[in-house]
C-alpha cells in the first residue's frame, strides 16, 4: 500500500482521537490491519497498548467496559466501538484449555499469541504509519494464503480450525500446506461444548457460513445432520424475507439447520396443513428457529401463520370475561383461545359474536 496513513486516516479517523490521548506506544492490530490492506471495510477496531489499556479508555473519555481477566477495555470514541487491550502474552496449561493471560514485554509478544500471519500485523498509531509485520502476513495476504504462526497453535487452541474456516470462506483464501495438515488433525473435543458451539456461531453469523460449514466437513472436523448444508442455504435463502430476518436470529436458525438435533421442525413439516386456528395455537408453542427450519423444509402454511394468523386479534379481552361472570384463571385463557379460533377461521366476526363464543368456551357450555 503506497500511503498507509492516508489509507489509515480514511477508514478510521476516529483514530486520530486516540493518537492525541495516548501517552504509551499504541497499535492498530489484527483484522482491521488486515482489512485496510485488503481495502475491505471494517466496524471494529482492536488496538494494542504497551502500556495501561485502561488508563488510555479513561483518557478518551468514552464510556467503557473492562474485561480485566484479559487485560481489555471497551470504550466508544466518535460513535465508534474500539476494543483497547494491554500487550499480553498468553500460555495454555493443556491442550483446548482457556489460555493464561500475563503482560507482555512488547508488541512482538503479543503478536506471536495470535493464530493466522495476516491477523498478526499492526501499524503504530505514534509517529509514521508503518507496516508491523514480523511473521510474513502482507505476503500471504497477496498469496490468498492462511498460515498458522507455530506447529502447537491447533493444539493450544482447537478453535481456531473454526476460525481457520471462517477467514477461507469469507477471503476465499487457502490453506498452507502444513497448517491444512496440523489443522485437520486439531482435536475439537479437547475444547467445551460452549466454546465450540460459540467459534460455530460465529461462523455461522457469516454470509459465507455456508462454505465455512462445508470446509469443517471436507477436513472432518464436524459432522453435520442429514441434508445439513442443503438445509442451510434453504434457511438462509428464507431469512432473505424482512419478516423471516425480523423473527429469527440467523446465527441460531444457520447453526441449527447444520448440526440439529433435530427438534420439533420435522413433525412441524410433516403435518396436514393445519386449519388457521389449530395452525396458531401450534406454532406459537414452538421456538422461532423451529418454525425457520421447517419452513425451509417445505411447510408452506407457517407461512401463513407468519404473514397473516399470528396478526388477528380480537377485539375483546380478558377483562371483558372477568366483567361476564368468567372467574379469573383458565377459563379466561380457554374463552380467548375459542374466539380466536373462530375468528381466525372466519366462523365469528365482530365483537359480540367474541364475546358470545369466548363466553360459551369458558363456561364449558357444549
């Protein structure tokens, strides 16, 4: 890149606030370096102190949070989130454990924890803008390449195959040679279910998550469910729909529809299309990701419930029950549901007729 300041002051120039408070040697690092190289446009920011992260947070003024088990802090500059960390160091007692976080002399230590070359470079926020590069990222950048920084960094940590994934499918970019070997024999159960299960939501969260998905499968590092990928892109494809994107969060619907267990979504595709009135009662029963998955697998009436059944609503109330002679409790709940139904399936309209088959309901006249 010919002008790497001009570059820099262009994407983030909320930047310029944090070189004027900081009082210690700060870096840009990780993703937002190797974005800005790749001329990608980039949200968050993760900045390097050789020095006290919270002391600097204090001084830009900004609200923030600090994580102090890893020496972090997040703080809002100029309507832009940055994540501000100490350099640190970090050791793993045993294979897949969560790391042991110590300070660290200098940047160069710090960028040696990370997992890819083209996430281990920086550019000084004091002084010239310069490329900070001790491990050859910018090269693999222009190679389309991901390579580990040491034959231990899988068995440290297992995920980063996951995070491994999610670079190559949202770069395009290949696997090194000996990483795609150390990385195919990386043991992802030596890690907690949680921490898998977040790396895969993460993975999920991507536009890529599909071809991610695909990749962990060609290295058999997962297994996914019958049709996983198959399901995936229908998921995907469905929650490109406003009211779909509105109803389910599309990391839980994703990594659901690849690695189940399949849950409710294959009754709920399997049945009879059901009446307007048994088909909401049904459904709203059912977690949203349930009724995503098996919408996609082909149950065209919750598309109905969706868009039109689950808007219906009666004009009267529970009080207007209470106000009848209905006692509070069940019957109220029993009276609504009835009137619902009715009305959703057109055999009542108005609200007398509600009120009348509410009342009939719950009183359990036959």
């Amino acid at each position: 890149m010919t002008d790497l300041a001009a570059a820099l002051g262009h994407a983030h120039p909320e930047l310029e606030a944090v070189r004027k408070a900081a009082a210690e040697p700060v870096y840009l690092v990780g993703g937002a370096v190797r974005d800005l190289l790749l001329g990608h446009p980039r949200a968050d920011v993760d900045l390097v102190v050789e020095g006290d992260a919270a002391a600097l947070a204090e001084r830009l003024g900004g609200a923030a949070v600090e994580h102090e088990r890893f020496g972090t802090v997040k703080v809002e500059v100029e309507g832009h989130e940055l994540d501000i960390a100490t350099a640190r160091t970090e050791t793993y007692p045993e294979p897949g454990s969560l790391p042991v976080v110590a300070p660290a002399e200098d940047l160069e230590a710090d960028l040696a924890r990370r997992d890819f070359t083209i996430n281990a470079m920086a550019i000084p926020l004091n002084g010239e803008a310069r490329l900070i590069d001790p491990y050859g990222g910018e090269a693999d950048l222009k190679q389309g390449l991901l390579r580990i920084l040491h034959p231990a960094s899988f068995e440290d940590d297992p995920t980063r195959a996951i995070r491994g994934a999610r670079y190559a499918a949202r770069l395009g970019f290949a696997l090194e040679p000996e990483t795609e070997r150390l990385l195919r024999a990386a043991d992802l159960s030596s890690v907690s279910a949680d921490r898998r299960r977040a790396e895969l939501k993460r993975l999920a969260g991507e536009a890529s998550a599909h071809r991610g998905y695909e990749l962990l499968v060609g290295w058999e590092l997962i297994e996914l469910r019958e049709g996983g990928l198959e399901l995936m892109l229908a998921v995907d494809e469905l929650l490109e729909r406003e009211h779909w994107a509105e109803f389910v969060p599309r990391e839980e619907a994703l990594i659901s529809a690849a690695l189940g267990p399949p849950g409710g979504e294959e009754l709920l595709a399997s049945m009879w299309p059901p009446k307007p009135g048994e088909g909401v009662e049904v459904a709203e029963k059912r977690d949203p990701v349930e009724l995503a998955l098996a919408r996609a697998m082909g149950a065209d009436w919750i598309e109905h419930y969706l868009t039109i059944w689950r808007n219906v609503k009666l004009e009267i109330d529970g009080n207007d029950l209470i106000a009848a002679g209905v006692p509070e409790g069940p019957a109220v709940g029993r009276g609504l549901r009835a009137a619902r139904r009715g009305r959703l399936e057109g055999e009542i309209s108005g609200r007398e007729q509600e009120l009348a088959a509410a009342l009939e309901a719950a009183r359990g006249v036959a």
